[in-house]
C-alpha cells in the first residue's frame, strides 16, 4: 500500500514496481531458441527468431 499516494477518495493506492530482470531475459531467449527448433523439427525452414528489446511486462502473456 502507498500511503503517500492517495485517490480521489483519499485512499492508500497500490504501487507496482515491475520490470524484466536477467532471469526473465535468459528465460526469453531460451524460450525463442527452443521454438526455433520445434520448427526446424516440424520440417519448417527460413526461420528466424523476433525479440522486442522495448517489451515490456504484460503485453505478450497470451
């Protein structure tokens, strides 16, 4: 809870602190290379991986 910060109604709001850490960008690029092989097994080729440097939390959880 922020205490200093305060809605309209002056209530405690909550403050989220969110950001990709070291783990989460090892884990992306490993994700990305194991997709890559999938598709190179499945028979696909002329493949190349896509990563977003700007992406930020949330936007590609689906």
């Amino acid at each position: 809870m922020n205490t200093t910060l305060r809605d309209k109604w002056g209530l405690p709001t909550v403050t989220f602190d969110c950001e990709f850490k070291e783990n989460e960008k090892a884990m992306s690029k490993d994700m990305q290379a194991d997709a890559i092989e999938i598709l190179e097994t499945a028979g696909f080729t002329d493949i190349s991986g896509w990563d977003d440097p700007k992406n930020d939390p949330g936007l590609c959880i689906h």
